[in-house]
C-alpha cells in the first residue's frame, strides 16, 4: 500500500508523517511490510556488492548492483570503504540512499556503517585522533567525547549515521593485536572513557538534524584469548563477566547506547553469536539494552566454519536468530536472507521473533531522523580536518604521552644544537596510526596528508635553531655496518646533543596482528643498544599499539616515553614534551609487562602475585606492586606533586552510609602541572577472591608552582559491592583499604 490519495493530495503514509510517535510509525511501518523486506532490514552488505569493482577502495556505485540489493531484496543497510574525498562519499551516499528511497516500495532509508573509530578515518583530510589506548592514558573522558563529536561532525556530512565505535573491551592481554583498540585494562576507565565517546558521536548537535548511532564492541569477553591471538578461545566464567567486562558496556547502555556489535569469538566452549544467555538473558534481560546487536563481519558464517558449531549456514542462521541477533553483517552473500525466509516458512523461526528484531532497527532510523533527512546535507562538506577539530586531536596526543624514565631530568631537552634521530617511525606517518586509519590495515605512506608532520618534520619545527638528522631517512645511512664502521659511528654521534630513538611496530589490525613474541623485535633492540654506548642522552620514543617488552632498553635508555599511536598530530606531541612545551600528564592505562611470559593487569587476584621461596618455605610471600616497576596509573611528569593530609571522614562506613576521604595534592615544583588522582578500593577478604585493588575514582587536578589542592572521593557501599555468577550483587562486612598517592587508610563496613 504506497502513499494514499485524497482529492488529488498525496497524504504521506502514516510512518512517513515526523508528527506521529515513533513507536505507532514502526508499527505502521511493520504492517505494510513483507517478511522478505522485513529480512532485508535484518541484513548488512558490504560495499563491494555496491561499487563498480568489488574493492573497498572503489566508492563509485554501481547501479544495477544496488538496485537489485535494495529494490529486490531490500537490503537496510551497508558497510565499509576507505578514505577517498568527502566529494566522493557525498555522491555515493546521496545516488545510493536515492534508490532506497525513491525507488524502494516503502522508502525505507539505508543506513550505512563504518569503522570512524578514531575520526572519519575513511575520509581523506578528516581528523584523525590517537587509538583509544592512548586515550585511556590522558585519564580525561573529554578526550574520548571529543572524539566521538567530531568524528560524527566530519561523519555526518557525508552520510554516514552507524558509527562502529566506541571499542569497549579491556586491554588485558597485550599480546592480543587489538590491545589498542581498548582503553586500557580497568573497567571503570574504559567506562568512563566509553560513556564520554558514546555521547559525542550520538549527541553532537552541530550535525543535527543529521544524527549518529554509535556502537559499543565487540560484545562480550572478546579481549582476553589465551593464546593472546585474535578470535581465539576465551576462558571466561559468567562471575568474571560480570565484574569484569559487563561495565564498560553497562554505562554504555545507560547513557543511551544505539547498537552493540557481537565478539566474534567463543566463550568457555560457546561462541558468543549464539549464546542465548549472553545475547538475550545477560544483555537484554540483564543489562537492559533495547538498540540494535548487529554481528561482526561474517560471525553466523563462522558458526559453521570456523567454530564448527553449526551443522551448515541455514541451522548457523537458526542459532544466532534464536540467540538474540537483530542484524547480520553478512556481508558478502544473500545467504542470511535465504536461510532465514525458510526457516520462518518452516514455522521454526516466527515472523513475531523477526518482529523484534526489524522493530529495533526501524527505531533507529526513525530516532535518527532518516525518514525526514535520508541524504547527506546538501551543504558542501566542510569540517574535514578544521583547525579547531585537529586542535582537538593534538590536545588527546598530548595528553596522551606516558613519560616512563627521565633519568638525571635529561628531558624537557635543554636546548639542543645536534639532534640524531632513528627507528623506523623516525620518518613515518602511517606508524602513528595503526589500523582503521584510511584503510582497515593502515593505508602506504603516500596516502597520508601532505600537512601531516612525520617526527622528523615536527623535531625541525619544534627546534628550529637545531640542526636534526635522521638516520636511516633518504640518504642518511642508518645504523647497519660492520663493527669497527659501527664503532667510528658511535664515537661521530658523540657530537651530537641528543638522539631519539622511534621504535615500535607498523600498522596491524585484527588477525593480521597475531604475534607469537611480545619483545621488541631484535633489529630495534641492537640498535638500541649501540646508541646506548654513545655519549649524548637517549631518549626512547616507542610507537606501537602494545606495550612491547623493552626491559632492557628502558635500562639502556636515559628516557622513555610510551607514544602508543597518536594519530595525524602524534609528531608534534611527541616533539612538544621533548622540548618541554607540553608537560606530559600521561599515566599508563595498562600494567606494563616486565617479562615475554608474564602479563598481569593490576587488579590481579592476591593469589596472582604468590611467590615461593624456597629458603622461607614456610612464609607465602605476596608482594604487591612486584610485577612490574610500570603499573596501571603509572606515569612522570616534568612537575613534582605531593600528596598529604589523606583523612577519612569516618572509619567506619554504615549500610546506608557515605564515607568521605579528602588529601592534599602539592605542586612542589616550579612549573604548572597537572596531576591524576587514582582513588582505589581493596577489599581484605571476599566470598569470590577480590582483586588486589581497584580503581573506584579518577579525577584531574591542575595546579600552579607551589599551590595545593583538597581532593575527595565519597565512598557509599555500592562502591563495596561485587557481582556473584549471576550478576547479583554481594555486599559484605569487613576492612577494606582506601587508596591514593601511595597512602592507604583502612576502614570497616558494617554492612
Ligand atoms: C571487523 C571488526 C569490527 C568491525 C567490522 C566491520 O571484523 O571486528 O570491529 O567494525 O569488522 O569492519
């Protein structure tokens, strides 16, 4: 039934009509629809079903492709692409929302989805921020909103709505190669920073009427296989979950979260994709979301190949249906949509169940306003790389740099004449970047913007009164030769005021990332160690997604600053804090491993850190803090703070109760600086064994040479709680200690 005639005026349909409750629109909507356009709204394609070449890189829409997918199995959505000119996305967005539109039955607009996960990397010119571990490590949820506002501000233009960001698994297994995806290992950060990222990319109201949805992933216990590759087993108990990795996305949904994407991995034997008590109980029932749970890129093909859990796609389709799926990011085939019309005429699957499901997804495109701007702005695009969006991106680098060693003060660097530059990333864009940054693996050196400045570019700016030189760069030579060519090489480099080192890994994304070896590879490491026997002070620059094992060159060097991937204004991040223009504020939202075999995150169990000597047999030695000289929340400054007066308001905190600690932060130093305050929690006994400690509160203070400021945290019992395997929370009596600054105070609750 189109639209209804009345006396010559065309009356739009009812759910076309914005001035009706969204909720009769759907159901408007739904009674029109066939139950293979329904299908088709439960159905994601990729974008090389669309363009005129099958590559992602090719944005140029075929018609006839498109007009079959969405005219003949009204397909609801698409996905993917790298950066081409917002012209060029404008064009597609705008010719391939028309048929959907125009020439569709029913008008449903398209929504399409994209990795914008640190800006709108597939967009040339955008902005493009540092990767959210380096995020986690500025401690301020602003970063992570601003991030999402202008991705959806350089998004929204362009046509894009179904952002898959934010990333809200925890970065606890550094092997793991999208380690730097997440925010760090805590759950409270990664929430706080999650919630902040969510916000921006949903409620920026510069793009209105234009609006995004975001999407929290990958849903859930994803980041922790054993063997630290990608997609591979997860050993986790539903207890674990809970209190573990339910946070980051629990806040995510209670700030109003759109979409969630699937894990496409196994939980303790049970792919996620068809775990009814994950997908439906844990994040419907639980949890409460209500939005859109999409699969990840092919998750209902690999029940049947690659977890071999289904007998063929159709019963793979049945499972995921029946678990909780709403959308299949299929992509590349129309087998969902097959399987899934059978299993219906079948009576196995109900049209009440694909109801549900094409219910949730309307929502979304009537919430976002589809139905009234399914185009693109007609506006030209112009917010690609703003100077006030890239000032936003330089200010997240910024406050992003961890300073792990600065040894005799080498750094700020004092006026250098001679500066000698290595490693790989001494004159790279694309090392700062990673994957999802113009394409899914990090696109060749060419493709990145003229004006990005590489580090050897931002050292030249940043002392401009220094003569750099950067070996192994055009026709410098590098660091190779024979030992005595080595030996002259190491006693030219004594005249030379300071070498930096930039080492660390190129881009890498998913799978293609699986390592077997945490250590920094052994090229780096003796060139390192040569440089080491050079004279001028060393300063370690290491840009990579994982914290590399670099024990030994953290001792060779005489400063070292975890870089993480900065993004587009890494460079002069970088170069700011050694020169001493930004003070570096970064505090490590991961623990730093020590050891190739020996990763712990800091809110270990006090089993995790037993050590047995043999000489005190007798004696459980249990050393906090022992397993590495670099824990979660570490990080220098080139200001010195004290922490002092830590006083509870009370020692003993009542079941309705609020306990209120309060300390002093000094700037005992002559330069501003600005400090993070960690307010952890340690539970001395539990029913299910507690962590060491936890973070409970995190907040900033910046304070002026000499100034002093009174910081507090209000403790209420909820803070003393921790699910049992159910999600229930346990609330029990007993001494806990309060933590910040290094001082502790112990107090009760009596429960
Ligand atoms: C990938 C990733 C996911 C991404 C999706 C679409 O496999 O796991 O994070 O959003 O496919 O590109």
């Amino acid at each position: 039934m189109a639209d209804i005639r009345i006396k010559n005026q065309v009356r739009p349909s009812y759910y076309k009509n914005p001035d009706h409750p969204i909720g009769k629109r759907i159901e408007d909507l739904l009674s029109r629809m066939t139950l293979r356009e329904k299908i088709g709204q439960m159905t994601q394609l990729d974008v090389t079903l669309i363009n005129t070449t099958g590559e992602q890189k090719d944005i140029e829409l075929d018609l006839k492709k498109a007009r079959d997918l969405i005219r003949n199995h009204h397909i609801g959505s698409f996905l993917n692409g790298e950066a081409v000119p917002a012209r060029t996305w404008h064009r597609f967005m705008t010719k391939l929302t028309r048929i959907a539109v125009e020439e569709s039955r029913l008008g449903i607009p398209i929504i399409y989805g994209i990795d914008h996960i640190h800006g709108a990397s597939y967009l040339e010119g955008a902005t493009v921020f540092p990767h959210n571990i380096n995020l986690g490590a500025t401690f301020n949820p602003e970063h992570a909103r601003n991030t999402g506002k202008v991705t959806a501000l350089e998004s929204a233009e362009l046509g894009h709505h179904w952002i898959f960001a934010p990333v809200l698994d925890l970065g606890v297994n550094p092997l793991w190669p999208r380690f730097w995806e997440t925010y760090g290992e805590d759950p409270h950060l990664a929430s706080e920073m999650g919630a902040a990222n969510v916000d921006g990319l949903q409620n920026c109201s510069e793009t209105l009427p234009h609006r995004q949805a975001a999407t929290a992933k990958h849903f859930i216990g994803y980041s922790d296989p054993r063997s630290g590759r990608d997609r591979t087993p997860v050993h986790l108990s539903m207890q674990q979950i809970h209190e573990f990795h339910r946070p980051s996305f629990q806040k995510a949904i209670d700030t109003g979260l759109k979409t969630i994407m699937t894990n496409a991995g196994e939980i303790s034997g049970i792919p996620v994709v068809a775990s009814y008590t994950l997908m439906t109980r844990l994040l419907r029932e639980d949890m409460g979301f209500e939005g859109v749970l999409i699969t990840d890129w092919d998750d209902i093909g690999k029940l049947e190949d690659f977890h071999h859990t289904a007998q063929n796609f159709k019963e793979a389709t049945f499972a995921a249906v029946e678990a909780g799926i709403d959308v299949s990011m299929t992509p590349l085939h129309l087998d969902f949509n097959e399987s899934l019309l059978e299993l219906v005429e079948e009576g196995r699957i109900t049209e009440e169940r694909i109801d549900e499901s094409v219910r949730r997804v309307l929502r979304i495109k009537f919430e976002l306003g589809l139905f009234e701007h399914p185009y693109p702005p007609d506006t030209a695009p112009v917010n690609a790389g703003s100077p006030d969006n890239r000032k936003k991106a330089l200010e997240a680098a910024r406050d992003s740099m961890v300073l792990l060693k600065n040894h005799d003060d080498v750094l700020p660097a004092a006026k250098p004449k001679r500066i000698g530059l290595f490693g790989i990333s001494a004159n790279s864009k694309r090392n700062f970047c990673g994957g999802w940054t113009l394409t899914w693996q990090g696109a060749e050196e060419s493709r990145f913007p003229e004006q990005m400045p590489t580090l050897f570019d931002a050292l030249r700016s940043e002392f401009p009164g220094a003569e750099v030189t950067c070996f192994g760069c055009n026709d410098v030579p590098g660091l190779s030769g024979s030992q005595s060519e080595q030996k002259e090489f190491v006693a030219m480099l004594n005249d030379f005021d300071l070498l930096i080192y930039a080492g660390g890994e190129e881009p890498y994304c998913e799978f293609a990332g699986n390592i077997n070896d945490l250590r920094l590879p052994e090229s780096q490491a003796g060139e390192l160690k040569l440089l080491s026997k050079a004279q001028p002070p060393l300063v370690f620059v290491l840009i990579s997604g994982r914290p590399l094992i670099v024990t030994e060159q953290i001792k060779d060097s005489d400063a070292m600053l975890f870089a993480g991937l900065p993004g587009f204004e890494g460079a002069e991040a970088i170069a700011g804090i050694i020169s001493g223009r930004f003070n570096p504020t970064g505090r490590l939202p991961f623990s730093y491993p020590v050891h190739p075999n020996h990763f712990l995150p800091y809110n270990h169990k006090k089993s995790s850190i037993y050590h047995f000597d043999i000489d005190n047999a007798n004696q459980i030695i249990q050393k906090e803090d022992s397993y590495t000289p670099y824990p979660f929340g570490f990080g220098l400054s080139y200001t010195t703070f004290r922490y002092s007066r830590f006083r509870l308001g009370t020692k003993t905190l009542l079941q309705k109760g609020t306990l209120t600690a309060e300390i002093t932060v000094t700037n005992t130093d002559s330069r501003e600086g600005t400090e993070t305050v960690l307010w952890f929690i340690s539970a001395h006994k539990g029913r299910i064994s507690r962590p060491v400690k936890e973070l409970k509160h995190f907040e900033q203070v910046s304070l002026k040479p000499g100034k002093s400021a009174k910081m507090s945290f209000t403790i209420t019992p909820d803070h003393l709680s921790y699910p049992d395997e159910n999600g229930k929370p346990i609330l029990e009596p007993g001494t806990f200690s309060l933590m910040a600054g290094g001082l502790k105070e112990n107090f009760c609750y009596e429960g």
